[in-house]
C-alpha cells in the first residue's frame, strides 16, 4: 500500500502543478483548480478520493510539524461538468 500512495503522491501531487510549490505558496484556489483539473478531464471517483485523502493528509502533517503556519485551505466538493457534486466527498 505505502508503494502504490508513494507512486501516486510522487506523480500526481509532487510532478504535478502543485509540486513546483512551497506549501506556504499553496492557496485554497490552487487546490482547487489543480482538483477541477482532473474532474474536468474524467478522472474517476476513486482516484479523485484518494487523492483529496493524501493532500489532506499532507496538509495535517505538515501543520502538526510546524512546516505550514497558515490556516488549513478546505477543498470544497468536486464538481461534475453538469454542476452537481460528485458525491465522493461524504
């Protein structure tokens, strides 16, 4: 298991538009737009839950180690390109 979260952390949080980034640097409308990047392009439920867990994960345990001083951002509900939420955030 920690295999495969590390292979998706390293390719889809680290390579992606958020890796390039300090934590500091990171705002709730980058997470955002970097979340609707992938319920705009069809990506699965599950790998839109899994990767909602890991980066709130990452958020914890960076403010719990003192890495990240600013309030914690909330990822609002994915959307569906119809509007209504997706229902994988309950």
């Amino acid at each position: 298991m920690v295999r495969v979260a590390g292979k998706l952390i390293e390719k889809h949080i680290i390579a992606g538009t958020l890796g390039g980034k300090l934590m500091v640097e990171i705002l709730e409308a980058d997470l955002q737009a970097w979340l609707n990047e992938y319920v705009n392009t069809g990506a699965s439920r599950s790998l839109l839950k899994v990767l909602l867990l890991h980066i709130r994960a990452i958020f914890k345990h960076a403010r719990k180690k003192k890495m990240c001083l600013r309030i914690r951002p909330r990822i609002s509900e994915p959307r569906a390109r119809s509007g209504h939420p997706s229902g994988i955030c309950r």
